[in-house]
C-alpha cells in the first residue's frame, strides 16, 4: 500500500481516536476563560479555574512561571506569537495534576520549559519549545503524548526521564521536528521502556537521540540526519546500557557515526537506511541486524555486494531483492540479509499533518465543550 495512504488512514484512525477519547471523559461543568480579557495573566486564570476548563490565551509574550494544577484545556492563539517566558529561571511550564492539554504556544528561557511533576498522560502538541536548559522532562511522567511540536535551541530537547531520577514509561514523540539542540535532541535514561519515538525529523543535534540505561523502547520512521551540531558527540542513535530496543524503519543519513554501541546488546536493528553517514556503526556491543528471511535487514549504502541468487541460503537463482552475501558490520555483528535496495520508509507530510492537529485540537474542544455544558 501507497506509503501516503498508509499516514492519511494512520491520521483519521487518530482524531476518531481524540473523539472517543474526550466522549469518555467524565462529565462536569466546564466554562473557557480568556487572557488577558479575563484575567491578566495566565496563571490567575488557572488560579480562578475549575477542572475541565479552558483557558485560552491570546497572541502576546507572558513572562511568567506557570504552574497548572487543575486540569486544564491551556491553548494558545497562535504557536509563535503565544509566548511564555521564564527569563531563565525555574520552569517555564510545570503539570502537576494528570491529563493537561497544552496547545499552541511557545514554551521559551526556562531551565525546564515544561515539567511533569509526577503527572501523567497530558498532550503536548504543536507548540514551540525553544531556548531552555531542557526543552521537556520530568521527575516522574507516564503515558505524555508530544506531537507536531517544534523542539529547538534547547540543552536537551525531549528528555523522558534522567539518571538521578525514576524513570518514565509509556511516553510518546511523534510527529515532532527537533534540531539545533546542544546534547540531545532526545534523551531516554533510567526508564523502564515502552517509550515510543515515531515519526520525527530529527537533525542538527548534538546527538539525535540517546538511549541510556534504558529497554523496551521502540524508535521507527525518524529521519535521523546532520546531526553533527559543533561541541557535540556528533551521532545519530548513541546507546549506552541500553538493551532490547526495536530500532525500525528510520533513514540515518548525514550523520558523523550513525549509530554508537556503549555495553548496548539485544537490540533489534532492521529496515534502516544508513546513508552517507562518516561511519554507520561503530563502539563493541552484540545486536540482531536483520528481520529474517525474506523480511530482510538494513540498506547499507556502502555495501558492495550482489543480488543474484535468492533464497534464505540464498543458493537459488533469481533476484530477490536481498544481497548474496552479508554485511560484516563488525567481528560480533552482521547483517546477514542486507537490502539491495532502500527499505520504503514512509513519507512526511507535514502541510497536511499540521492542519490534522490543528483540526483534532478543535475538535477536543468542542466535543469537551459540549459535553461540560449540559
């Protein structure tokens, strides 16, 4: 099926998805506050709010640290013109109730732009998140959605979970373009998995993302490209004590070292497009590199070999789209099917992604709005 066609269907199933989720919500009575016509700052707004308001908040620059401890609907007018900025202290942003919806803004100068502080399952989509220490993170966050948003300019940009604190499981990036990030453009440490990263442009960091002391996360469909960011470690993927990830689908290209092995074992690494990197792999770890016969492992575009037998022995003649003899990535790892060709990885569509958003958050809100007001 048309790679196109597979996203448009991906992108319906999920605002279906956003009606039935918002029908399920509990009902209450809800109201929509507006700053600066209601109150002058967003953080009176909340102060004055109930449970399952909105608060919408107009075009302007708020310097403000805004803590949401209700849960809100907090949705600004415009992504780059709906400024809030901490001047460089605290956060910029902190959810300390589940289930906020934060839309629309840009989240700037913050030594954490937006924290989750023991907070779960909020939607963080289309928004601006720039110039802070780190762009998202939290002591302790399950089951957060990133989508559609920009991630710029910070230390960190996505970071799920930290060393020094527990982890944080169930998240989800998707969508997102993230760049010209200092360290990482994602950073996944001390988790116990099941973190999703799909579907992002991610280039011009420092690296684009780590995964440490961290397992059972999955990351396809990215495009890991450029990220060669001065001052940084220069990679693409950088594992360190990271075990059983499924690495899919992601096209690695322009990348100093595309991937880095730091005591990283059991992965799976398949359907990748390593192109044009100054190294594709390097570091001493033990991973599975291909899918199996015929699925196929990775497209290496160094690889010299031909397709001219098939076969999962391949000791039959004819082509079969896989190469007759394996790729040695080095003296502990092969890729033993690797693909002639590269593996289809799906197209961005990101002017028609956008206006789906836009379009899924409007919906959320008049199907909440309705609900609340009976």
């Amino acid at each position: 099926m048309n790679s196109k066609v597979v996203l448009l269907i991906t992108l319906t199933i999920f605002l279906i998805s956003i009606l039935v989720s918002v029908s399920n919500i509990p009902s209450v009575k809800a109201g929509t506050i507006t700053v600066p016509d209601d109150y002058a700052t967003i953080q009176e707004a909340i102060n004055h709010a109930s449970g399952g308001d909105a608060i919408y908040v107009r075009s302007g620059t708020y310097y403000e640290n805004v803590v949401v401890n209700k849960t809100v609907l907090l949705i600004g007018e415009s992504r780059e013109n709906t400024i809030i900025d901490a001047r460089g202290t605290g956060k910029t942003l902190e959810l300390t109730v589940d289930g906020v919806l934060v839309s629309n803004f840009t989240i700037s100068y913050g030594e954490v732009g937006i924290h989750m502080t023991s907070s779960h399952k909020h939607t963080i989509r289309n928004n601006m998140i720039r110039k802070n220490t780190r762009g998202a993170t939290g002591n302790f966050y399950t089951g957060t959605i990133y989508e559609n948003n920009i991630v710029k300019e910070n230390d960190y940009g996505l970071d799920f979970g930290h060393l020094s604190g527990p982890s944080s499981i169930n998240n989800t990036a998707e969508n997102n373009e993230i760049y010209d990030n200092v360290v990482a453009g994602i950073y996944v440490s001390a988790a116990d998995g099941n973190n999703t990263i799909i579907g992002n442009d991610i280039h011009d960091n420092g690296i684009g993302i780590v995964l440490d002391h961290t397992q059972n996360n999955k990351i396809t469909i990215n495009l890991i490209r450029n990220n060669n960011r001065a001052g940084g470690y220069m990679y693409g993927i950088y594992l360190r004590n990271a075990i059983q990830n499924i690495i899919k689908e992601n096209l690695f290209q322009g990348n100093i070292v595309g991937m880095h092995f730091e005591n990283s074992n059991n992965n799976k690494i398949f359907h990748n497009n390593f192109i044009s990197n100054a190294e594709h792999i390097d570091g001493a770890s033990l991973n599975i590199w291909d899918d199996g016969y015929p699925s196929g492992g990775n497209h290496w575009n160094d690889y010299s070999g031909v397709d001219l037998k098939s076969g999962a022995y391949q000791n039959e003649t004819g082509s079969d789209g896989i190469g007759d003899t394996s790729y040695n990535i080095d003296v502990d790892n092969v890729d033993k099917y690797p693909l002639i060709q590269q593996y289809p990885v799906s197209e961005f569509l990101p002017s028609l992604i956008l206006p789906l958003l836009m379009t899924a958050t409007l919906l959320a809100v008049i199907a909440y709005r309705r609900k609340h007001s009976m």
